[in-house]
C-alpha cells in the first residue's frame, strides 16, 4: 500500500513546503472520514484515494489536484459535504471535489457505442475546470487495476465504459500513457483469451526482442553521433490494444506483427529542422516504406501531436517503424495537456511548453492572448466542442444541443409530435417554462397532451434547425388547412349569388384556364389562394358569369368561336383593336348610351360592364379598357325593370301595353303581391338607353305606379 510519506517525498521535489502541509492535512481528513469502509479487495478504502494521489504526484501535478485526489470520494461516499471541504481546503479544491462528484453519479457503460463521442464530450464540458477530469481518470485507471475484485458482469460493464469513454477522453486530452494503460486494462477484461495468448507470446520473444531492438538502437546512435546530434534513442514493445488493433485490422497473426516495437528519436534540439536531418539520414540508412510517412510537425493532430512517423525497411527485411521528435514536443506527446498543469516554479521546459500552448492555440483558433490558466482551459473546452450542451433523456441517453436549446427543441429531437404535443417541460424533476435554457447535465422530460398545437411563438424559443422547421411546416399547414376552409366557403357563397354551384362548376373545362391564369397548380391551391385573399371569388366567378346562367357551365370560348360573325354586329369600337370579341356582362346588361367600360378576359374578349357596375370594381385595373358605342344599325339589348304598384285590377295590363306602344319586346314578366303591393319585374329589349328612358317616364305617368327602377344584379 502506498504510504503518505511516498506521496510527499515525490511531491517535495517540485512543491514548496506549504502545500506538503495541505496534503498531509487532507490525507488526516481523508483517512478519518472514509474509516471503517473497505474497498472490495478487503483493503482498507482510503487505499485508493491515496493510489490516486499517487498518480497525480507522479504526474507532477500542482497542489490543489493532489488534494482533490485524496478527498475525490469524500462528498459521495462519507458524511462530508462540500461546504465542510470548502471551509478546510478552500475553494479551489472544493470546486474540483464538487465537479467530481457530479461526475461520479454519472454512469455511461450501458450506452450505445455510438452515442459514446457525445457522452466523452458531455464530460468535458461539464469539467469546468480539466483537473476534474485529471483527478477522474486517475481515479479511473485504479479502479480499473484493482477490477478483478468485482463480479464477472460489473467487470464487462466497466471495461467497456473504460474502452469507449475514458481511454478515448485521455486521447482527447493528449495524455498518451494514461490512454495505453487504460485501453490495456480494458483490453484485458473485455478480450481476455485473446490477451493472455499476446501477453504469453510477448513474454516468451522477450529475449529475442530485446536483442534486436538493442541492436537497431545502436545503428541509430551512431548515426545519431556522425551527425553530431543530441538525443535518447528509445526502443519499445507497443501497447497491447494497439498490437492487437493492428492483427485485427491487418488479418496478420501474432509472428507476423514485425512492427511490435516502436523507435523514438527524441531530440535535445528545439530546432524542428533537426528532425527533417535526422529523418533524411535514417531514410539513407533503410529504405522508407511508400506512403507511410507523416509529417505530424508541419500538421499536428487535433490533440496537437507533434511528430515525424515513419516506417522503414530494418536490417532483417522487417518494417521498422520509427518517430523522429523534439523534447518539447514528445513532453507534450506523453503529458498533453497535464503538462499545462504541472507545478509551475523549478519547471525546466517552461519555454518549450509556453511554445506548445501557443501552438495548440493556434491550432484551435482561438484569438485572444491567454494569461489566465483557466481561461486557457475554457478557451479550449469552447474550441473543442463550441457552444453545446449535453442533456439526459429519461431513459439516460445523452443529446447534444446548441447552447440556447430549449425543452422544444429537446421535444423535436425525439419525435416531430412530441414537439407539436409539447404543452411543458420538467427537468430534474421540476416544471419549467418552455423557453428555459437547457443546462449540461439536465434530465429533461417532456409533457405531451394529444390534439395540442405549436404556437408560433415557440419559434423565438428554438435554436435547432429541426425544431424550427417543423414548426413553420406545421403552421404553414395549419395555415393552408384554414384557408382552403375559407376559399370554399368564399366561394360558394359567391357563386350562390350568381345563382350558380361551384362544386359543379370545377369540372369544367373552364376551370384549367383559370389556373393558367393564376398560376396555380390544383384546385386545392385555386381555392387556399382565394382564402389566403391573393385571389377575389369575384374574379373566380366572372370565368363563368359571361354566358347564360344555366346550371351546367358552358365553355365559352368554343361558343364563342362558332359564331364569331355575330361579333361586328354588337355596336361597340376599340380604339385600335379590330376584330375583338364582345360580350355583355349579365350583372349590369348595358345598353347604348350607358357608361361603359371592357374587361379583357384572357382568350374569350372584352366583357363589356357599367362604369358604376360593382363587379368592374373587383376586377384587374390593368385589363380593364376604355370602350365606346358604335351603334351603326339598331340592336335590341336586354334590360332588367321593376315596377312597385298599388295592386289593382289591370295594372299589368296598363304597363305591358306602354311598353309595347314603344314597339320593344317583353321577353320575361312576373308579378307577385304582397299587402296590395305588386312589384312587377319586366325583361325587356331595348335599343338604347334614350329609348329606356322614354318607356321609365311613360311608366312612372300611370295611376298607382309608386316606383319604378332598373335593375342591376349585384
Ligand atoms: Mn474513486
């Protein structure tokens, strides 16, 4: 078991005398709380806060981490809170053990693999500070050291969170040891066969191996030296994951796996051109293997790697492969970013890391000059994964959202009727408003009712694409819906007054110019228009107010065209337009000396109307032209009149017998009476409107006429 004076000796060597103190007080503290409990293994369980300790001391990690290691369990597992940690140790470290705990309730392994990358990132961002996550994965490579204690199932489960979430986190942050021993580890539980037939084969070449590398060494050194070039020669057996990874990958069995060690030329020089000289001498020495070099220098990995790779052909005919870097550079390689969190007095690469931070600065693009280590860290959190936040469903999957999302947003990503359903929101249990924030961390649950609408107010709450456009479709439908309700009712009612039914009227043939004419596609999209109000049901009905009213509507422009020779007959001139088809408007029947005015209707001529007749009013402005009469021979022209009398006997005799001394036609009378009133409606043929004037007037001088008007139809 590792002992406190272990962690203190390691740590005197870099930490002032101070800070020994604080970690001797936590280790006290530590000890009293966590008393009486034992770990699985039967050891006492401060043995792991203390093993955890030890990983940061050996990591060369500032105060502050080292104390956190010692207390990680302390809020989760013992009596302690975090004010009582806060009081004793200070903020700085009672913010790093809450930040722990949070994490530590936090499981992943039942996850799908895929939702792995959100869930890695999901911890990152809830790390406020990185030394959480330095702390939880050393807390994470001992427990996955002492792992055999557990029962075979909780074993599986661990190692596979450990495999798809931690050892790819501790790549994330650049810290390549902690990954090989995590993904060993995990390695281990998850593919023991296979691990334990690696382990026997790389035990039993051991002499052979070491033989060899040894050998290569040597040549490197001495080529090294005719160079006059500093630097460690490293020869080493890869990690077993990544051994296995190749076998796998490649379909090669262990005897074949000639890359098995792994060369590193790490230079005292800064100068990275030192590494190209290096590179081009031993490409000299053995002949590089095309297509396998990487030049690591010149573009880092996202982790800000720093290297020059490449495989050679060894002196055996086998593939070598070899990494060419500097010391800063393979600091960096080994620690990432732990290495930024080093104590930072009696530090010896101080330049060379200042050197690595600004490089991955610039790497992540991030502008402003960085004083603040913590501003550092969130400078890097927001370039890694720039502005989301990671929510749980209740079923304890984890979805990424952009910041600003909110429990809409979070309703549509599970479904577009949860999101039209959505009438509220819990998260961690609690109500809250639709348009709260989510946070890192929430459990969000969604309260749906059936038949419940989006409001367009949602859309100033909701960030996601998704959850925006689902809504406009939803309320465009809505909106389409509502309108074609209105269209049709607009325009029946409209085609009633004309005496005509729209719903008989579709089929005809008529109906396709009107949609050519609008620009429409279908009858749905004619009548939505008209709801909408971009299209008048007057300008709709006018298509078929032309011809007679009968019930089944007539094509027009084929009558039309069968009897063109009745059109010069009709009195009426255009100026400049020979030859144009005329029709009277049935609405107003015009007659000579009426006011008029024409409607272009597209395909079928002028409709000629009043002046004061309403239609004209709903009508085109622009296809309505000025039309004149041109009465060179007579014509009879329909009139409408009304005639109110006291009812008395041979009345309608009397004003039938007026009309006719003017010798016009009574083409239609009806009389009805009501309380000794008669109203009488006369259609008539007249030639003009001097002539209809003359036949009113003479009307009007007969006994009991109380009024008489002609009519229009509105
Ligand atoms: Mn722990």
């Amino acid at each position: 078991m590792l002992r406190i004076t272990d962690i203190l000796d390691k740590a005197q060597s870099y930490l002032p005398a101070k800070e020994l103190e604080m970690i001797e007080k936590a280790y006290i503290y530590s000890a009293t709380v966590h008393q009486g409990q034992v770990r699985l293994s039967g050891e006492p369980y401060l043995t792991h806060p203390m093993e955890v300790a030890g990983i940061l001391v050996d990591m060369k990690l500032d105060a502050a981490t080292i104390i956190s290691g010692l207390l990680h369990d302390t809020v989760e597992d013992t009596l302690t809170t975090q004010e009582q940690v806060e009081k004793e140790f200070g903020k700085d470290v009672a913010f790093l053990v809450g930040g722990l705990t949070k994490l530590s309730r936090i499981s992943f392994g039942s996850q799908e693999e895929r939702l792995a990358e959100n869930f890695r990132k999901m911890i990152l961002a809830m790390s406020a500070d990185i030394r959480i996550l330095l702390v939880r994965l050393a807390d994470r490579i001992h427990n996955m050291r002492t792992l055999q204690y557990h029962p075979p199932d909780r074993r599986i489960y661990i190692a596979k969170e450990t495999m798809e979430i931690y050892a790819p986190l501790a790549n994330r942050l650049g810290i390549n040891w902690m990954k090989m021993v995590l993904e060993d580890l995990a390695f281990k539980y998850l593919y023991p066969e296979e691990y334990s037939d690696l382990s026997r084969r790389i035990v039993k070449t051991k002499q052979s191996r070491d033989r060899y590398t040894d050998e290569v060494k040597n040549v490197i050194i001495r080529e090294l030296e005719k160079l006059s070039i500093k630097g460690e020669v490293e020869g080493r057996a890869k990690h077993f994951y990544s051994i296995f990874k190749k076998m796998q990958e490649q379909h090669i069995n262990f005897d074949e796996v000639y890359d098995l060690i792994a060369f590193r030329l790490i230079l005292d020089s800064d100068n990275v051109k030192t590494c190209y000289e290096v590179l081009s001498s031993v490409h000299a020495l053995w002949k590089p293997v095309p297509g396998r070099f990487k030049d690591y220098i010149a573009m880092p990995k996202a982790n800000n790697y720093q290297s020059l790779h490449t495989t050679v052909i060894g002196p055996y005919g086998e593939r070598l492969e070899i990494q060419i870097r500097t010391k800063a550079m393979h600091e960096w390689a080994e620690k990432g970013i732990a290495a930024h969190w080093k104590y930072k007095e009696g530090r010896t690469f101080e330049h060379d890391e200042d050197t690595q931070i600004k490089k991955l600065r610039e790497t992540l693009e991030v502008q402003q000059e960085i004083k603040d280590p913590r501003e550092f860290m969130s400078n890097l959190k927001l370039a890694l994964f720039p502005e989301e936040v990671y929510v749980f469903t209740p079923n304890g999957d984890v979805r990424a959202f952009p910041k600003g999302a909110t429990p809409i947003d979070f309703a549509y990503s599970i479904h577009s009727d949860v999101g039209n359903q959505c009438i509220g929101a819990k998260v961690n249990r609690n109500i809250v408003p639709l348009k709260y924030a989510l946070q890192n961390g929430d459990r969000v649950e969604i309260i749906t009712q059936i038949g419940h609408h989006p409001s367009k107010d949602w859309l100033k709450y909701v960030v996601t694409t998704r959850a925006i456009s689902k809504i406009k479709n939803w309320i465009n439908l809505e909106k389409k819906k509502s309108s074609l309700a209105l269209g049709r009712d607009l325009l029946d009612k409209e085609f009633k007054r004309h005496g005509l039914k729209f719903t008989n009227l579709v089929k005809a043939e008529e109906i396709k110019k009107i949609f050519v004419e609008y620009g429409v596609n279908s009858l749905d999209d004619l009548v939505s228009q008209v709801g909408y109000g971009r299209i008048s049901p007057k300008q709709v009905v006018n298509h078929f107010l032309v011809e007679d009213t009968s019930k089944t509507p007539v094509p027009v422009l084929e009558k039309v065209k069968k009897k063109p020779e009745a059109v010069p007959s009709l009195g009426i001139s255009l100026t400049g337009i020979d030859d144009v088809m005329v029709k009277f408007a049935k609405c107003c029947n015009p007659i000579p000396g009426d006011d008029i005015a024409g409607y272009i209707s597209r395909g079928r001529g002028i409709t000629v109307h009043t002046r004061n007749c309403p239609h004209i009013k709903n009508l085109d402005i622009d296809r309505i032209v000025d039309i004149d009469w041109n009465v060179r021979e007579k014509h009879a022209y329909p009139v409408h009149i009304k005639i109110v009398s006291d009812d008395r006997k041979g009345i309608l005799t009397e004003i039938s017998s007026t009309i006719s001394s003017f010798d016009v036609n009574i083409s239609y009378a009806q009389v009805e009476t009501i309380d000794m009133i008669a109203t009488c409606n006369f259609m008539i043929d007249v030639n003009d409107l001097k002539q209809l004037n003359q036949i009113l007037s003479a009307i009007k001088q007969l006994k009991s006429v109380k009024s008489i008007e002609r009519i229009r139809k509105s």
